[in-house]
C-alpha cells in the first residue's frame, strides 16, 4: 500500500470514528426495548435499577439502561457537564433541596409536575416530600429513595459487654465510653471524600438542636451563635476522647468494621446501608440492629433524613416520553422491586420496607411525630456545603480550635448566602 | 546538506552558508511548501492550547456566575490573593516544585550511579523503575493503604514497638503534603534513573580511567569527572521533575482530594476544586492563569539558561 493511500484511509477512518463518537447511541435504539439512560453513582445498586425497569418497561414500554460513575465528586462533574450539552442522559440520580434547584435554576431540568401530581393523586406519594423537589414553584425531580439517619450496632458487641441501645445522651456516652475500654472504636466517621463529613455533623447537629439546625439550614440562624460553639466544643470532646475513627479512614471499610467489631457504631441511613451489612452475610436482627441517636439536651427526637431524587435533563433527546415514564416510577409495582432490592427506602408510602429494623424505626418515626430533619448536604446552596464540610474535615483531623473553624464557616456562610440569594433572584 | 545537517539547523535556527547557494527561483515554492507542513501543527496548538488559554484568560476577567456572567476586571485574581486557602496552595506547589525536582533528580543520579557497574544492579534498577509503569491513579491507592491512620506504615511501627513514631501522616500539615510528595517521587524516580543510565553509558570511558590514572579516585572522580559530562541529562530531568510537580494532581486527588480542610491543595488541585466542585468559573479560570504563568515562566527562564549553556 502506497503512504498517499495509507493516510487517507487512516484519515477517513478517524473521521468516522469521530463522527460516530459524536452520534446519539439512542438513535440506533428500535421502538421496542427501549430504555431510559440512566446516570447514577452507586455502582451496586445495578440490579435494583433493572429490576425496577422491568417493571416499568411493561407499564411504559421503557427500561432501565443505568450507567455509573461510582466516584461521587467525579458524579457530579460529569453530570454537570453533560446538561450543558445537547446529549444528555435521560435519567439522573441527584440529591433534592438545594442541590436539586442548584441545577433547575439554570434551566438544564424538566418540569416533573404532572408525574408528581398524578403519583400524589394516586397515593403514591407523600406531597410533603414537595418542597425538596420545588424551585419557584415548579417540581423538578421525583424521590428515588429516602432513608433516615441512625446508629447502627453490633448487637454481639453490645451484648458481652451488657450495653443497651441508649435512649437519653447520657447512656449513649456511658456506651462509647465502655466501647472505648474494650478497645473497640465507639463510632465510625471520616472525612475521607468530603461528603461523608456532612453526614455525622447533620446528625451530631440535629441531636445537639435540631431546631437550631433547622435554621441554619435556612440561613436564619449563623455560625456565630451560642448553639455553634456548643456543637463544635462536644464534637472536639468527643473527638479528643477517642470515640470516633480516624479522620482518614475509607467509609467504605465501615460495614465489614462493624462486622469485625473494629467499630461499635455506625452512622448510616435505613435502609439502604442494612444491604451492605446483609451482602456480608449479617442477619438483621441477630447481628446488626439500629437505634435514634439520643438529643443532647433531652428535647424530643429527632432524625435526619436524606433524600435523593430522579430529575430529568430538559436537553435529553427523550425529554417528553421520559417526564410522560415517570408518572409510572413511583406505581408499587414498579417500586417493590426497587424497595426489596435495597431493603427498602422507597418513598411509596403503600410500598413496605422489607428489613424488619428498618421497618420499625420507620414507624416509630412516623407515628410518634419524631422531627424529620433534611441532611445538611442537601440543606444549604451547595458550594457553602462544599466549603462547610471542608472545613469540618479538617476540624476532625485536627480539632484543636473550634472558634476558628467556626469563623470561617461563618464568613463562608454569609458571603455564600448572599451569592445564592443574588443568583436564584 | 544532510538529512541530520537540516534537522539541526531547524532545531538551532542558525543557517549554513552553503544554504546561499540555492537557486533563487525555488525559494518561494519551497517557503510556501514548509509553510504547509507547518500548518497542520499550528492549527492544532492554535485550536486546542492557544485559544482555550485566551479564552481562559477572557474568562477569568468575569465574575463567576454560572449563568450571564458579568465582566468584573481583575476582581477574580484580587480575590485569589487574599483567599488563604489559595495561598497555602501557593506554598503547597513551591514544595512540590522544590520536592519533585531534588528528590528525583538526586535519587535517580544516586541509584544510577551505585548500581550501573555492578552484576545485581539490574535486579535493583528494576525495582525502581517499576512503579514508573503503573498509573498515578494506583500508586495513590496502595499508598493510601500504606499512610492511613490505620494503615500498613502505622501498623509495623506500632508492631516493632515504636508507638512513638506512629503518625496520622495523612492528617497534619505540613507532613501530609511530604509524604504526598515521598509517594510521587517513588513512582517518578525510575524515569530519571533510566535517563541517568543512558547518560551514564555516553560518558567516555578514557575520561573516567584518565582521572584513575592521575590518581582522582571515588566520590572526586564522580563529582568531578562523570557528573560535569552529565549535564545534559541532568537538564532533561529536571524538566521533566519540574513539569511533573507543577501538574501534580492525580495522587493528591486520589489520597486525600485536597484535604483535610483543603490543607493539601496545590494550584492544579484548587483549579478542579473552584471550578468544577464549587462551580466558580471566574476564579477556577484565574488560578488556571495564575497555574499557567507560573509554569511558562519557570520553564522559559530555565530552557534559556540551558540553551545558553548548549
């Protein structure tokens, strides 16, 4: 073969394969089979998502194509990138609150009204949950899951050592404290990838005044006040008296931690985390069990929750078959596979949790009218969070000036409010 | 002239005064013909480098709205001087650039040196070069495994009974970011051992055994006889060292992505995080500038003086 004839050929193939890289995979999709590419970050959750498009494939004719990318930081950059362009996937996992409206401000989501009022109609959803998926008054995503913040346990650990789930804060000390002297790591956090950080303090927060928190969260309380100082002076005693792991450990470790009982307590959400304890073969119940954190000051209970949500991007190809779909996501039976795949967590109300301690802590939040508390990382514009759990990463690694932290956090909170506030005017 | 002779009046600009005795009539054809080699590479700096920085540059003279951006001057630069954060990640790159640049070039010269006359030394080499092969990506990983509090560096110190020394290296600066910075120059010393060899071999043997004969012995003959005809390797290494710890990033975002409290950040890494995780396009595009000027400069001011020397 001639050079001449080499390089074009070489040339033209590169073109094709550039053109062919630029084309939309969806457009070579027939009618049938068709499914919803979807974009999440949990790499195992992959079976739940099909088993859930099954279901909804045979109510809309769409499956479930999910596709992850499982680093949450690299998440949420590649899906902010993919909005901007006329590609974009059809389905997304994102958080609610201010993360949600975070992107519906730039005008990048669909409108989810209509499959939200027609799910609320049929009893498939809570309205309350609204506000978390509104921005100016339009709805912009759909509940994926919701779970509530608690302390798992060890119950083998518990028991040789005559410990009991603690129901006020001064029990839940004596707990850490005999943890402690056993050796074992009373409770499991990290800053390890910023977000987890969020976690813990939400919680730590919410026990120490949940109303407090609540308006902090609502920008009508600061940084400044005597409830901050007290917050941050119980952590770093905390911290200093050895209850949490180190500041660097992998979050990913914690679930086979507890099982080897490194660790005595774990923070995590029902339901979901119950299926990682569960796939290290850990019976509900026999092995593992869950409690409310106590509140500090004896103030009635309190829990955060997370929720996470479906939103759909408006560039997406599928835009108006995708919004038309969701009005099917939340049908039971779409979401019981969905809910036995994770154990629970559907936000379908009709739709039952099938881990028993899950089940019940469910209950007693919601007929003993505990406070229901959104998770920091979706309670505030997102760069404040982004910048407020920095910040307390770095307290947790060193806690020696609490004063400190918390100016900073303040001056980020006032000049990040105001840059919000300006932006979504 | 030769093929070798035209390449190297390229590479030097300097021109030949046999290159006069070319007709005159084929000097335009030939100038308009180079000129169409040249094009292609040019449009694909200008395309892909060039016009990304202007725009860059255009960028970081905004505000950092996401949407309607409004034009702002130099608010952003303004903004980046008294950030601390910014500033510590300032330092955090001069320790980089200071780290990467020592510890490989001194450590390749080093195991180069000690190990390229003797029959084991191969076995050694290969040792070293090794982690050159595997991704940022994976060494950050293992040593994630080995610098955690928990870890396997704190676990053999506390099992051979030195508590004392045990450390949450990951943790405190400015320790963090010189393990960072011990991590990286393990993966980066086999580059420069490898490039110290082939230097090593191209030093002339009548040289090294003229010394002997005039009784110039050990470190002496090394200092003075071997590592002056080394120079030009030494050049290469250290710019590579210097390009290597200006665009440090991969390890730092995999072992500690920046922090804890952004205590690790270097200028690369506060770039990603105020542009991509914060959603500032003003200021992320500033410090790409700030990032951009400082390598540009360093690097010119160094490949003049090397030139000079050549």
């Amino acid at each position: 073969m001639e050079r001449r004839t080499f390089l074009i050929g070489a040339g033209l193939a590169g073109l094709g394969l550039g053109l062919a890289g630029c084309a939309d995979p969806r457009a070579a999709q027939g009618q049938q089979g068709r499914a919803l590419q979807f974009f999440n970050d949990a790499a195992s959750w992959g079976s739940g998502y099909r088993a859930a498009g099954e279901q909804l494939a045979k109510k809309t004719g769409w499956a479930i194509d999910p596709q992850t990318i499982p680093n949450a930081s690299a998440y949420e950059q590649v899906v902010r990138s993919l909005l901007q362009t006329r590609n974009p996937p059809d389905l997304v996992k994102w958080g609610s609150g201010y993360r949600m409206q975070d992107l519906a401000r730039t005008g990048a989501l669909a409108d989810l009204g209509a499959a939200w009022d027609e799910s609320v109609s049929k009893g498939w959803l809570s309205d309350s949950l609204r506000s978390a998926f509104t921005y100016r008054d339009r709805v912009y995503g759909l509940p994926l899951i919701q779970g509530f913040y608690v302390m798992f346990y060890d119950v083998e650990v518990f028991a040789e050592h005559g410990l009991t789930p603690p129901k006020t804060w001064d029990e839940f000390l004596r707990v850490c404290d005999a943890l402690k002297g056993a050796g074992i790591t009373p409770i499991a956090t990290t800053q390890n990838n910023i977000w987890p950080v969020a976690n813990w303090f939400s919680m730590l927060a919410t026990a120490y005044d949940a109303d407090w928190f609540s308006r902090l969260c609502a920008n009508s309380a600061t940084f400044r006040d005597p409830e901050a100082h007290g917050l941050m002076t119980l952590w770093q005693e905390m911290i200093r008296k050895g209850y949490h792991t180190s500041a660097d450990s992998v979050g990913d470790n914690f679930p086979g931690m507890l099982q080897n009982k490194k660790i005595g307590m774990w923070p995590t959400p029902v339901s979901w985390s119950s299926q990682n304890l569960q796939q290290l073969e850990m019976v509900s119940g026999r092995d593992y069990d869950a409690f409310l954190l106590p509140t500090v000051h004896g103030t009635p209970a309190a829990v955060v929750t997370e929720v996470a949500g479906l939103v759909v991007p408006q560039r997406s190809p599928n835009v108006a078959d995708v919004t038309d779909v969701m009005a099917s996501w939340l049908d039971p039976d779409v979401q019981q596979p969905w809910s036995d795949f994770l154990s629970g967590s559907s936000a379908n109300p009709q739709v039952p949790w099938t881990d028993e301690i899950s089940q019940r802590l469910q209950t007693k939040i919601r007929e003993e009218n505990v406070t229901v508390v959104n998770r920091y990382w979706e309670g505030s514009p997102p760069p404040l969070v982004v910048g407020v759990t920095q910040d307390l990463g770095g307290f947790m690694a060193d806690p020696g000036d609490p004063d400190g932290v918390l100016e900073s956090l303040a001056q980020k909170a006032t000049s990040e409010w105001s840059y919000w506030t300006e932006a979504t005017r | 002239m030769t093929a070798s002779h035209e390449t190297r009046a390229i590479a030097t600009g300097r021109r030949d005064a046999s290159d006069a005795s070319m007709p005159t009539g084929g000097r335009g054809t030939r100038a308009r013909s180079r000129l169409l080699f040249l094009l292609p590479a040019v449009l694909l700096v200008g395309v892909l480098s060039l016009a990304p920085f202007v725009w860059t540059v255009g960028r970081s003279l905004f505000d950092d709205a996401v949407i309607d951006p409004q034009f702002n001057w130099f608010a952003s630069y303004a903004r980046l001087v008294s950030d601390p954060v910014i500033i510590k990640s300032l330092g955090n790159t001069v320790m980089w650039l200071v780290g990467t640049v020592i510890i490989p070039v001194g450590l390749g010269l080093a195991i180069a040196a000690l190990t390229s006359s003797v029959s084991w030394g191969r076995w050694a080499r290969l040792a070293i070069v090794l982690p050159y092969a595997l991704s940022g990506t994976a060494v950050a990983v293992v040593w994630n495994f080995m610098l955690q509090d928990s870890g396997a560096l704190n676990s053999l110190l506390r099992g051979l009974g030195l508590d004392a020394l045990a450390h949450p290296w990951l943790l405190e600066w400015p320790g963090n970011t010189i393990v960072l910075i011990l991590a990286n120059s393990w993966q980066a010393s086999g580059v420069a051992v490898i490039l110290y060899l082939v230097g090593l071999q191209g030093v002339p043997r009548e040289t090294v055994e003229a010394a002997a004969l005039d009784g110039v012995d050990g470190l002496k003959r090394f200092f003075h006889i071997v590592l002056p005809q080394l120079r030009g390797t030494t050049a290469v290494v250290m710019g590579i060292s210097l390009a290597n710890g200006l665009k440090s990033f991969d390890l730092i975002w995999v072992l500690t992505n920046g922090g804890p409290g952004r205590a690790t950040e270097t200028l690369a890494v506060s770039m990603y995080w105020q542009s991509f995780v914060l959603q500032r396009p003003g200021s992320g595009a500033a410090i790409a500038v700030v990032l951009t000027i400082v390598v540009v400069a360093i690097s010119v001011a160094y490949l003049r003086k090397q030139l000079k020397n050549d």
